[in-house]
C-alpha cells in the first residue's frame, strides 16, 4: 500500500491474521443470525485496535499508535466483514473519540477504559424518524437543564449499536433562542439503562452492518448535569468533528470489501471455462478487472490523499466529500461486477457476495446521502475553484 511504513505492513499483517482467523469463519452465520459478536469486540480490544487512537493513561495505544493504524485496522477488518469493521469505527469515532476531543476529565476516567478495552460500546443518536436526517438543523428533541440535572426528551433511529451500548450521545436542542441554528443542539451522554429511556425495536434492515439499528425513545430521562458533552450549543460542532475521519474510516472499510471481491471475481474469472477459453481470456471480463482496478486504486490514493490532509490539520472539505460518494460507488461497482462473473452463483449466498452488495447499498445514505456530498462538492469548487484537491 502506497504511503505505509514498514511498521505499518507488520500491523497490517496482524490485523489481517486476526481477521481471518477471528471473524472471516463465521462471518456468514453472524448475517444470517443477526448475531452481534460481543467476545471478538473484546478480543479486538484486547489487541488494541480500540485505543489506537486513545493515550495510555485511559489504556490506549499512547505513542504506539495512530490515525493511520486505525485506517489499516478498519480496512482489514472491513476486509472480510463489513460489520465488525464499522464497529471498530463506530467504537473509536462515535465513542472515544468525542470524549476524548470534548469530555471532562470526569467523563474520560470514566468511560474511557471501558471503551477502549471493548468492554463497552456506544452510540450517536442523530437521525429523527420525523424529519431529514440529511438536514440536522431540523432534529426536534429536546433536552432542558434543570438544577443540576438534564432533561432528556428525544425520538431517534438508525441509532447503530445502541442495542449493545452502554450510552448513547443524544444531540437535542438545548438552545432555541441561539441566533444561528448551528448552536441550538447540545450533545448530551445519556445511559441506555437510564430511567424513560426506552429501545423501542432493532429496525430490520436489508443488511445487518454494525449490530443493530435502533430506534430510541426518550421520554424525560435525567442526566446529571456533567453528562453534558461539550458545552452548551456545541452540538453540531461535535457531531461535524467526528465526520471527517468517520467518512474516511467508511472508504477504508470500503476498500476492504472492494479488494475483497476483486479477489473473489479473479478467482472465478481464472478457473471457468465458457465458450472456448476460461473467462479471464475474454475482452469483456478483462474489461471488469481492468476497470474495477483503477477504481480500487484511484479510490485508494482519494482517500490516502484526504487522511494525509486531515491528520496535517486540513479541514478537507471537498476532498472528504469527494471520496464519500466516490467510494460508495466504487464499491457498488466492483462488488457488482464480481458477483456478475460468478453468474447464479453470484446471488446465492455460497459466496459472502450478496451480503457484501447488500451491505454496500448502505454506503450511499449512511453519513449524509450522495447528493448532498455531490452538492457540497460542486459548491465549493464553484464558489473557490482553488479549494480543488489538485489547485
Ligand atoms: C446503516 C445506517 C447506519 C446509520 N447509523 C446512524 C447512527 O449511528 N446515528 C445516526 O444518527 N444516524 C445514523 N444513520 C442515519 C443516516 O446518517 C441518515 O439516514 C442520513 O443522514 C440521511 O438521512 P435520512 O435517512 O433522514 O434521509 P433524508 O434526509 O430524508 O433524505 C432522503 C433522500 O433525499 C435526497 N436528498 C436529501 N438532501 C438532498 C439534497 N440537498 N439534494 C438532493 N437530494 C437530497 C437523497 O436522495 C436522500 O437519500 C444511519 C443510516 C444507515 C443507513
């Protein structure tokens, strides 16, 4: 991989071994059961693909680690499992992460250690049934401080993991009066065991990505007052922070299960014999391997390119929503194009591709729909074309 160190390599190795061994095995059944693997989230915590990102003193990798770890990590796992990669995501940018950025020293000590051993998971609580989740300033919970204590009144979904959370970081408004509607929403910590916080179901979905999606209702729990992430209004601050590396851990995932097709579509295309030659000699499927390596490997270097920027200190604006929607068509392509070389087979679930192309659907609604990165994109290169990656 263009960019890695040799330490990198050897990481890399490691988290491939423990995928392979740990999860590609009965990664089938976990679809088909709908079964969410408690253990191996431990053991992934154990090996220390949580705290890549954390300090030592709340039991992460400390200097031992970083970004670019946990993109080789989340592209391993995503390798052979869409769903245990997005759990490493969720577990480090919706859990440890914000706390680490915004939590009190309180807050860290905590929930910290917890989080990054894998004893504990959490959950972000954004969308609202009611109204666009691709337009947060919409979202109608609501939350008043009372004393020392916060009231919590909120309806959410697509809450991922929330099933298997110890808490979730529910963003509702605190602040109507604030003049921009940017900093009328708090994100507060709210247990999943608190009083009047209730899971209303697991929502069926046509994949299974990540544990559950969960709808929540929050009829007047109380928080202390401390469980304030942040401060006050800065809700939308929070959530926006977490989107750049999210977006990236999403592309890495992606290229995970990209690489993994790929090879499957190899495979099947060098040993079918059809109409005089094996597949791999005809001009079409040549066309699709071709094809779906450059999108791999432009995909690849887009979204390189991006995290290199971000950890310098770049917002990466445009090219975080260049790879976004780019990747989740990258992906839908290459997986469909194996699953075609496969024929019949392709559809059965003899082969992990018709979860994989199931799953992959996600990739372009999930951390804002294509239109809207496609629209964040054209405005900004039409407003300042020297925001484009290559100006
Ligand atoms: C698998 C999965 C996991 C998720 N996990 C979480 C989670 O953990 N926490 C959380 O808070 N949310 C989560 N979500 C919710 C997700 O972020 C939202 O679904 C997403 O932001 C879109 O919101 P919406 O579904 O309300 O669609 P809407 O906002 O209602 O949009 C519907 C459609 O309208 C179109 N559209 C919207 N805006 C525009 C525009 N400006 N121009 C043109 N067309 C437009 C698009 O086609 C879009 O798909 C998850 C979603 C999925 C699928």
């Amino acid at each position: 991989m263009p960019y890695l160190s040799e330490d990198h390599e050897q990481f890399r190795r490691t988290v491939r071994d423990f995928a392979e061994k740990e999860i590609a095995p009965h990664a089938a059944q976990w679809d088909r059961e709908h079964h969410f693997p408690v253990d191996v989230v431990q053991k992934m915590g154990a090996l220390g693909l949580m705290g890549l990102t954390a300090p030592e003193e709340y039991g992460g990798a400390g200097e031992d680690g970083d970004f670019t770890s946990l993109c080789v990590a989340i592209e391993e796992l995503g390798r052979v499992d869409q769903s245990i990669g997005i759990t490493l995501e969720a577990g480090v940018g919706l859990g440890i992460s914000p706390i680490l950025s915004y939590g009190t020293e309180e807050q860290k000590q905590h929930w910290l250690p917890d989080l990054v051993s894998g004893r504990r998971l959490a959950a972000f609580g954004l969308t609202e049934p009611e109204v666009a989740g691709s337009d947060p300033t919409l979202m109608q919970s609501r939350a008043r401080f009372e004393g020392d204590e916060i009231v919590v009144d909120a309806h959410k979904w697509f809450t991922s993991g929330a099933n298997n959370a110890a808490f979730t970081t529910v963003f509702a408004e605190t602040d109507p009066d604030a003049e921009s509607r940017h900093r009328r929403f708090s994100a507060i910590i709210v247990p999943t065991d608190a009083e009047g916080y209730r899971l209303v179901r697991v929502v069926p979905t046509m994949g299974h990505v990540g544990g559950g999606h969960c709808e929540i209702r929050i009829d007047g729990a109380r928080v202390p007052a401390s469980n304030l992430l942040g401060k006050r209004g800065e809700g939308f601050l929070i959530a926006q922070k977490r989107l750049g590396p999210g977006r990236i851990f999403h592309c890495m995932r992606w290229l995970g299960q990209a690489q993994r097709a790929f090879d499957l579509m190899c495979e099947r295309a060098s040993t079918r014999y059809a109409h005089g030659s094996m597949l791999s000699e005809k001009g079409e499927i040549q066309r699709y391997v071709a094809e779906s390596a450059a999108e791999i490997q432009g995909h690849r270097l887009m979204t390189l390119d991006a995290a290199r920027r971000l950890d310098a200190g770049d917002d990466a604006r445009v090219e975080i929503a260049l790879i976004k929607f780019h990747g989740a068509e990258m992906l839908h392509n290459v997986i469909d194009r194996a699953i075609q070389v496969h024929g019949a087979l392709g559809l059965t679930s003899d082969t992990p591709l018709e979860r994989m192309y199931r799953e992959a659907r996600y990739g372009r609604v999930y951390d804002g729909p294509d239109e809207v990165h496609r629209m964040s994109v054209a405005r900004r290169l039409l407003k300042d074309p020297s925001t484009a990656p290559w100006a």
